[in-house]
C-alpha cells in the first residue's frame, strides 16, 4: 500500500470516513497506541495499514494477529516467541511476532476475544515496552507500534470481567471509530470503482458495466458485512457477467442470493414470460392440470398458477427452468448450424456464458 492509495481509498464522500482520514494523519506520524472500533468487515485492517503506511515506521514491517483465530494456550508463544527446550519438541529458538514486528507495527485484530490471562502480559508490552519468550528470562525491547482493533464492546466486556479495564484504558489513548457501510451510502459509487481498479490489478477480471439502477440497488441495501460484502459481491458479479450490463433487478439478486423466493410469485413470473413463445399450453384448463406433463404449464391469464401448485405439490420450479433453457440452447444450435457464436447471439448471451450453461446441462452439438 503507497501514500496515494491510501489518499483515494479512504478519501470518501462520508463525512464519517473523512473524520476517519483525519484523524489517521494526525496520529500516524505518531508512536501513540491506536484503538480501531468497528463492525467486522468495515475495513480496521485497512485503517491499521493506512497508519503504518504514513508513519514513520513505513518502511518496517506490518504484522497482523487475529487474537480470536489463534487457540488460547498458543497465542502467546505466538506473539512472545520461545527459547530452545521450552517445551516438549521445541529444538530451536522461535521469533514471536512482537520480535517480528521491530521497528514496523503490530496488528493486534479482534483484542476483545484475547484470553484474560495474555491481557496481563499484553498491558506489560504496552507500559514498559519489555517481553520475554516463553522459557527464557532476558528481556527483550519491543521496539514496535502497536494498533487494535475489535467489533465488539469493550466496556461490555468489562462489566461482565472478560476484559481488563486497565489494558483497556491503555489501549484507548486514541480512539477510531468505524462506521459500517449502511450508515455511509454515499461512499458505495467511489468505492465500487476503486474495487474494480483492485481487481483489474490483482487479475481477477473485468466487472460488469453497472446501470444508475444497479448503484441505487448497492446503495439501498443493507450490507450486514459492510465493505468485505459488498467487494464479494462485485466479485460475484465480475465472475457471472464480466463486461456485461448489469441493471437493478440483476443487482438485486447478486446482493441477495440466499434470499428466499416465494413459488408462487417465481411460477407466476415464469409463466407470464414465457407465455407469449408458446411453451406453455393456452388450452389447458384448471381442471386438467393435474395431468399436464413438465413443460406445460398454464399461460398468462388462462390457469391460475396457485391452483397449479396445489395440484402439483412435487412440482420443481428449478428443473422446469432448466428443461425450458435446454430446450432453448438445443433449438438455437440447430438454428444456427451449431455455431456456438451465433447461438449466444440468438439467446443474447455472451459467449462463454453459453459455454458454461452448456457444460451445466451437458448439452452437446450435434454432428453434422
């Protein structure tokens, strides 16, 4: 990370995230301890990185620790290190990650879950700046910037005595606070570009050209995962429609793919738009529904899909779209000569999304 990306990705319409940019210039030049509140997936990490990256320890290294990933009867060997036969196979002296860490920054992320007896040992690195490896007796100088960062809440915490109040008032001498990304919408258009140049440059692929509607669709909608939502969903529409428009109704179902949809709704929308290509039979009657074959189905304004549905309690909506799609495919190779290019025209689809659905259904061109 360079001075200039942190200026662009932190340089954001949201009055809250130009705080948060001022406040990370003020204290980064700085050794002062830096406390990182937010929810998890608003970019702490990020903030951590952005200090580090204009202060004066920039060109030290920058080490991250997940206190909550580690198994609590490791994590201090993890950031202490050990001495040689400290422990049963312990055959050589280990560096912690405090002694990894000289003369750059330590990320201690998700501090609220840190076992009670390493916030002891933690709040004696903090005051005296001293630490000794598990087995050993000289003590070492930390000579390392140390950032935290939690989602949770630490005075919680205290009050239910799972986090000391004087490693926290220790950790507190300068606050940051995070806001997740619903209470800062107007930042969603900037940071979808900046996510796009991110992936471009990391070879994840093109994105897809986002309609004004698919933008009021990121914009509107809730993002319980904040930032780190809201890049996998641009992910995930980078891999289903790389250099394809994506409109709003399209956005809404990449936001939410786990939404569940009601059958009833999806069969009527599903009947109604096919209707009108007469696949499905405008001369069945409610009563003959019962016997209808998959394929068939009641058109737009002859049979009630709930009456449907009820006659038909087995029924899956997912495998009658997918004979509808193969039938199409199979229909459009024969029309087109089996030139999978021209069929991708005829259906609309690019072509490697035809490819890819013909690979799904196993659908072969026939030979000549």
């Amino acid at each position: 990370m360079t001075k200039d990306d942190v200026l662009r990705y932190l340089d954001l319409p949201s009055a809250s995230m130009r705080e948060v940019l001022h406040l990370i210039t003020r204290v980064a030049p700085l050794s002062t301890t830096v406390f990182i509140n937010g929810p998890s997936g608003s970019g702490k990490e990020f903030v951590a990185r952005a200090i580090h990256c204009l202060s004066k320890r920039e060109t030290g290294p920058f080490i991250a620790l997940n206190c909550g990933a580690v198994p609590r009867d490791l994590i201090e060997g993890e950031l202490f290190g050990s001495e040689k036969g400290a422990y049963t196979g312990s055959v050589k002296t280990r560096a912690g990650l405090i002694e990894m860490a000289e003369g750059g920054t330590l990320f201690l992320d998700e501090i609220g879950d840190m076992p009670h007896d390493m916030q002891v040992k933690l709040l004696r690195v903090l005051e005296e700046r001293v630490y000794t490896r598990i087995g050993g007796s000289q003590p070492l100088k930390a000579d390392v910037r140390i950032v935290c960062a939690t989602h949770r809440n630490l005075e919680e915490l205290i009050a239910d005595r799972l986090f000391r109040e004087d490693l926290f008032y220790r950790i507190n001498v300068f606050p940051i606070m995070l806001e997740g990304l619903s209470a800062r919408r107007a930042d969603i258009p900037q940071l979808v570009t900046l996510i796009a140049e991110r992936f471009k440059s990391q070879g994840i692929g093109p994105l897809p050209l986002f309609t004004a509607e698919a933008i009021k669709t990121l914009q509107n909608a809730e993002w319980p995962g904040n930032v780190r939502q809201l890049r996998n969903t641009l992910e995930r529409a980078g891999v289903l429609y790389g250099g394809e428009t994506v409109d709003g109704e399209t956005m809404r179902r990449l936001v939410s793919p786990r939404k569940t949809i009601d059958r009833e709704e999806e069969a009527e929308a599903l009947w109604g738009a096919v209707g009108d290509l007469g696949l499905v039979s405008a001369a069945l009657e409610p009563a003959a529904l019962d016997d209808a074959p998959l394929g068939a189905g009641p058109a737009d304004g002859v049979a009630d899909p709930r009456a449907f549905l009820r006659a038909n309690p087995e029924f899956n909506l997912k495998d009658y779209i997918a004979e509808i799609e193969v039938a199409f495919i199979k229909a459009a190779l024969a029309e087109s000569a089996n030139s999978v290019s021209s069929a991708a025209r005829i259906l609309g689809y690019q072509r490697t999304t035809l490819i890819e659905r013909m690979r799904k259904f196993s659908v072969q061109r026939e030979e000549a």
